[in-house]
C-alpha cells in the first residue's frame, strides 16, 4: 500500500513543483524562490523518483515495511513545502494585481 502511494506521490509532487516553478518565473518577485525553496525540492524528489525506478529497489519492497514511517515523512515534506508555495504564489498574485 505504501510502495503505491509513494511511487505516485513522489512524480505528482515533482510535477507540481514544476508548475510553480513555471508561475513563479512569471512573477517579479522580491524573493527569487525558484532558487531559495523549489530547484532543492525538485532536486529531492527527483532523486527519489529515480530510486523508486531503479531495478534493485523494486526487490526491496517487502524490507521496507518498517521504513513506513521514512516514507511518510517524504511525502509529508513535500506536500507542506508545495502547499506553502501556492500560499506565497496566491499572495504574491494578489500583491501584483493590487494598485501601488
């Protein structure tokens, strides 16, 4: 159940990194955070997306029942770090559209 849930997380999450790295680079920014927080996030979860890929690591499945909570906390970490990007994005949005 974990093994699945992880091996579509993980490119899901990527993708969506890769989409606000496209709707952050559309934005005049203060904060430059295509560098500061999504290429080290995308760079993360493309490291693991390859590890799930690998041959040798589809034999480790049934070992990794006990790494549950490792996994877990992959995902969780992505997920709040994606979430926390589409609140700044909403904000620095709203801060563009509003009259100086």
């Amino acid at each position: 159940m974990v093994d699945r849930i992880y091996k579509a997380g993980i490119p899901q999450l990527r993708e969506e990194l890769d989409r606000l790295k496209e709707e952050f680079s559309s934005l005049n920014s203060r904060t430059d955070w295509t560098r500061l927080r999504i290429e080290p996030l995308l760079k993360h979860a493309e490291a693991l997306e390859q590890l799930l890929n690998r041959p040798d690591f589809a034999e480790e499945y049934s070992r990794l029942r006990r790494g549950v909570a490792m996994f877990h906390s992959d995902l969780v970490y992505l997920r709040e770090n994606v979430r926390a990007l589409k609140k700044i994005l909403e904000t620095e949005k709203m801060r563009r559209k509003s009259p100086p």
